[in-house]
C-alpha cells in the first residue's frame, strides 16, 4: 500500500458562473448574483516509512511493534527514491457574490450597489480548501478568459507554492494542463 504526502504546491481553477432566478421589479431593477466555482488540486509524492530507522515491512512485525506503529512511535518517513507523484482532487466548492441592486451605485446608499459574500451552507462542497486566503475571484493580477471561443464561463488558473508564497497565474487551459505535467513529473 502505498502512502503520499503533500508538498504544498496546488494548482487552483476558478469559474464564474451567473446566478439567475432572482427577484426583479419589471425584470430590470433588483438583484444580482454570481457564484465563483473554486477547484484545488494538491501535489502529492510517495512516501517510505521507516520503523526504528529500517525500512517499515508491516508483515515481518510482532504484535507489539504492530501496536507502537499505530501510535506513531518510532516511525519517520521520507519521499521515496523513485516514488510517484499525483494530484489529490482536495477541493471543490464555491461562494456566492449577491448585489442588491445593482447599476444604481450613484443614487442609492453604498450598501445596496455593493457585492456582499453570501454564506450559503450547502452539501455540495467537496473536502475543505487547504488555501481559503489564495482565491483569484477579486484579484487583479489574475486574468478570467472564455475558453471555447468565449462559448465557456470565464475561468482563471493558477499554481501556488505554499511554503515560497509563489503564486503563478496561468491563461489558458493547455498551459494548467502542461504545468501540471510538468510539475508532477519533477523528481522531488
């Protein structure tokens, strides 16, 4: 069985999606809503675990080794010589961007023409978003395209190295898939 261990480089896929069903007076006047799709995929690399300083072959141990083991006593790890690398799908889930009244910001109160975070509890969140302080939705350094010739929602990737604080924005849906190859396929 093997066992990986992230290395704090994500790769991050945002879309927009418009939000429609909202109340309107005479279908032009009243709220406005989107929905930012947020996707987060971990790299991953295996791991060797060592027992005592030797490498861990869970079969040749004595029952009291077995039960030290399950405590975490006396066991490391390292990335493995040769190991594989892969993504982990980590997590998938988005927020909902609700304006009042939107197109109204210089004659009504500030609060009304303003976009506020709407925390919806939902099940349709997958895992729990290991970088909720990376987000590209807002950011003005990322840039949202319409893959598909503009037939797509928009979307904005990136990559984020965790422990540099490297955050590298990406255009386009080829160049997110060659990145993630590439980057998989570097010896750690």
């Amino acid at each position: 069985m093997s066992h990986f261990k992230g290395t704090d480089i994500y790769f991050i896929k945002e879309q927009i999606y418009s939000k429609g069903g909202l109340p309107t007076i005479a279908n032009t006047i009243g709220p406005t809503g989107i929905q930012v799709l947020k996707q987060v995929y971990h790299l991953m690399c295996e791991q060797q675990a060592f027992y005592n300083g030797e490498p861990l072959d869970y079969n040749q141990l004595n029952l009291w080794d077995k039960f030290r083991i399950t405590l975490g006593i006396n066991i490391t790890e390292k990335t493995k010589a040769n190991g594989k690398t892969t993504f982990n799908f980590q997590y998938s889930g988005f927020t909902t961007f609700i304006t009042p009244v939107d197109g109204f910001g210089g004659v009504l109160p500030e609060w009304f023409s303003k976009k506020h975070n709407a925390s919806v509890p939902t099940p349709y969140t997958f895992g729990r978003d290991p970088i909720p302080g990376i987000n590209l939705y807002r950011n003005t350094k990322a840039k949202f395209f319409m893959p598909n010739g503009g037939d797509s929602v928009p979307c904005a990737m990136a990559k984020y190295n965790a422990k540099s604080g490297q955050l590298v924005y990406i255009t386009s849906e080829n160049e997110f898939l060659h990145i993630m190859r590439e980057t998989r396929d570097i010896k750690r």
